[in-house]
C-alpha cells in the first residue's frame, strides 16, 4: 500500500558573508537529506567566502545572487522568490545583513528579498563576540525579535579571529534542526491527533547534570543534550505528548515538547517522577554518578592552607528508578549505555542491573566523537538479544527509535 507524500518543504537560503559561509554547504546537505526543497541566494561579500557553483551544486538549483540579473528576473522576480519557500533562513547571519533587516534595507538580492516575503524567518547569527554584544546589535536583535524573526543561537566558542565567546554560528545539524522543527510544527499539531503515538506520554531525559562543589563551581561532562532534545522532538512529531528533563544545555527548547529546565541529578529525578505517570520514559541524559556531599556554601579559598577535599555521594540513578516504580512504571523503558570498552557486554549486563526494557549502547570512547558529536552509531538490545544500527546522525537515531516505539505499542494493542 503506498502512503499519500505531502508535498516536500521548501527553504529559501540567503548566505550572507561570514567566515562561517562555509558551513552553509553543510547545512544545504543536511536539509536536503531530509527531503527539504533548498533554494539559495548569496550577498556579494559570502561570494568572497563559497562559490556560487558549489552552492549550485549541492541545491542542485540555481543560486540568486544579483538583483538587477535580467535572466533571473526572468527566470523567477525577486518577489516571487520571496514567496516560492516556506521558510527564509539567514545563515551566516552576520551583523551587517541583521542590521540592514531591521532597518528594512531592500540593496541587495538577500533584502530585497527578506523585505518582500510574507513567510517566516530564521536566522544563525554568526559575527566577532564584540560584535555581537555590541548595543547596535543587541537593539537589531531585538527588533527583529519582535517582528518574529526566530534566532538560532549564536553559540559560545573559538572563533575564527582568535577570540572566544559568543557568536560562534550553531553547527549545521543543530540549524537543520531547528528548521525541521519550525516546518513540522503543525505537524507536530496534527501528529497529536493521528500520529502513531497520539495519545500516549513520555518523559525523556537529556544533557549533563551539573553537581555543584562550591557557589561558582561543579562537576560535570562533555554531554551536549543533542540526542535526548532529538529524541523528545521525535516522539512529539509521532503524537506523543512529551516532557523533557533537560539538564544544562546550549540548546533551544525543543518546538511541541514541555521542557522542564533542572541542574542536579536529584532535580532531574524529581521532575521525572512529577511527570508520572507515562507511557514511555527514554533516559537519555548523561547523569553525573556522583555529588558533592557537604557542598561549600562558601567559594573555596586557595589560601585556606590546604588543597580541598571533595568528598562524594552517589547520585540516584534515574533511569533505576522508573524501572522500579511499581504500579506508576511506564510501560516502556529506554535506557542509554555510554561505554568506553566492551560495549556490547557491558550493555547487556547494564539492561538487567537496572531493569530497564531496551538499552542503546553506544561508544563513546575518545576518538569515537559522539559525546558532543553529531553522529552516534547504535546497537540495540532488548530481551532478545542485540540489533547494529548504522552510523547516523542523532536526529536519525531519534527518527529510528520514534519509529520503534511506536511498533512497539502498536503490536501492543493489536
Ligand atoms: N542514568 C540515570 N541516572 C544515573 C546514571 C545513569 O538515569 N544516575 C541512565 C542514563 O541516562 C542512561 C543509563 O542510565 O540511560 C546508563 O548510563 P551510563 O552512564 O552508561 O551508566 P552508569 O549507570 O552511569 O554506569 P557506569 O558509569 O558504571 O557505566
């Protein structure tokens, strides 16, 4: 039986020029493996940084990049361009493109273009973080905050002027993310009614915890909540009705999903058990083992004498406990197994100690890249043994796991 295909998404992709213009081949690439429609448009200075013909080349369409192109205004006006997406997406966005949008400049292809659509906008800032915490550019933001402009990010970092801070563009898949999330947001509406999940509940679990040593200071771990935010978006766009956890993260809430924001492991637990009952539970944070019993109320002096001890308390473990839970149990468990050596072993021996239903267990050893990556490579277990999934980007494995719960529950109730 061959399913009814909704007509594929578009994007129009204005390129303005910043260093990270390079990124936005990336960013094309991914947009289009998920099927989405990508159309670009370049300003003069991001031609100093990507050619035209790569860009070409990997939309595999023409690229906009002058508004007096007697050809192109053939081909396709400057205001039918405006229109012809679903969604304009401004990255790199640099100060100066920011600037000329909130103040209405129409000088080029990319704000006449801007000016003219009725669509809605996004945009990934990207700029020098002196720039970007400059008063100009605070009041251009907000201005176009106002006017629904969507902002991915900046986020912190290196930059490619030596300096580091705020102002970093968002990687590619995380742009990418968010704008599936901003397509998909009726579906997201109508996947409640009819998606195969509609009705049920999950909670998901994502990120560090962060466990404080003194007021200014904690432990914590490299995990960047990318996997668990992805899977909550996953579940949401299936029909369920999801709370997230979240730990600590640089990341945008996910759209259609309830986030709750916590710091400690404890917080996380008691935010998970406040959201009972539900179907399904996915622990997919990276829960610190361990806090600081007897945490310094005090900053910690260097000149006390002596070096501080930190003594330790082990954390309750989340994912143990709502397996545990008696009668308000989800009815699915899904826990994660982050190991270093002997993956496959010690997952399966991890799935029983904590009575969860499936684990994926991934490698995270150094040189592996997932913790804080972009890909993560799975391998599935449940009662009956274990199941390799193919290296894919988290986004995949959230889509995949979406896909296996709801089977699951299908089969269920059949
Ligand atoms: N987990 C949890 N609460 C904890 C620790 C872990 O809910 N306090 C969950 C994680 O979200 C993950 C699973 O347990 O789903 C396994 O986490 P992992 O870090 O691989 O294992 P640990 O339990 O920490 O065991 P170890 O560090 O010894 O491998």
């Amino acid at each position: 039986m061959s399913e009814a295909k909704a007509d594929p998404k578009r994007v129009l992709l204005i390129i303005s020029g910043g260093i990270a213009a390079y990124k936005s081949l990336e960013l094309i690439r991914l947009l289009r493996r998920q099927g989405v429609g990508v159309r670009c448009v370049m300003t003069k200075a991001a031609e100093q940084f990507v050619t035209p013909l790569s860009v070409s080349a990997l939309s595999e369409d023409k690229v906009y990049t002058d508004l007096f192109s007697l050809t192109d205004e053939a081909e396709m006006g400057h205001i039918q361009l405006s229109r012809s997406a679903d969604l304009l997406v401004v990255a790199p966005a640099t100060a100066d493109i920011l600037a000329r949008m909130a103040n209405g400049n129409a000088n080029d292809i990319a704000t006449t273009v801007l000016l003219a659509t009725d669509k809605p906008v996004m945009a990934a800032p990207a700029m020098n973080v002196r720039m970007w915490t400059h008063a100009a550019t605070r009041a251009n933001i907000a201005t176009l905050q106002q006017r629904g402009v969507e902002m991915i990010g900046p986020v912190e970092g290196d930059m490619a002027c030596g300096e580091f801070g705020f102002g970093r563009m968002s990687e590619p898949a995380e742009i990418a993310a968010a704008v599936m999330a901003r397509l998909d947001t009726p579906g997201t509406q109508k996947a409640a009614q009819t998606g195969p999940l509609a009705g049920r509940s999950a909670i998901v679990t994502s990120g560090p915890t962060h466990e404080p040593i003194d007021p200014v200071r904690y432990i914590a771990n490299r995990s960047s909540g990318r996997q668990g935010h992805a899977i909550a978006e996953a579940l949401a766009r299936a029909g369920a009705q999801v709370t997230l956890v979240a730990g600590p993260t640089r990341l945008a809430d996910p759209v259609g999903v309830e986030t709750v924001h916590v710091e400690t492991a404890q917080q996380m637990l008691d935010a998970c058990l406040a959201a009972l009952p539900a179907d399904i539970a996915v622990c997919a944070a990276a829960v610190a083992d361990w806090r600081v019993s007897g945490k310094a109320e005090q900053k910690l002096k260097k000149d006390s004498g002596a070096l501080p001890t930190l003594t330790l308390a082990e954390n309750p473990d989340i994912l143990a406990t709502l397996s545990r839970q008696g009668p308000t149990r989800p009815r699915l468990v899904v826990g994660f197994a982050a190991e270093t050596e002997a993956v496959l072993e010690h997952a399966i021996a991890k799935r029983k100690r904590k009575g969860c239903d499936w684990i994926l267990a991934n490698d995270v050893s150094e040189g592996t890249g997932t913790f804080g990556g972009d890909n993560n490579r799975i391998h599935f277990i449940d009662q009956n043994g274990h199941d390799d999934w193919p290296e894919s980007t988290k986004a995949e494995v959230a889509q995949n796991l979406a896909r296996k719960i709801a089977e699951h529950f299908a089969k269920d109730s059949s």
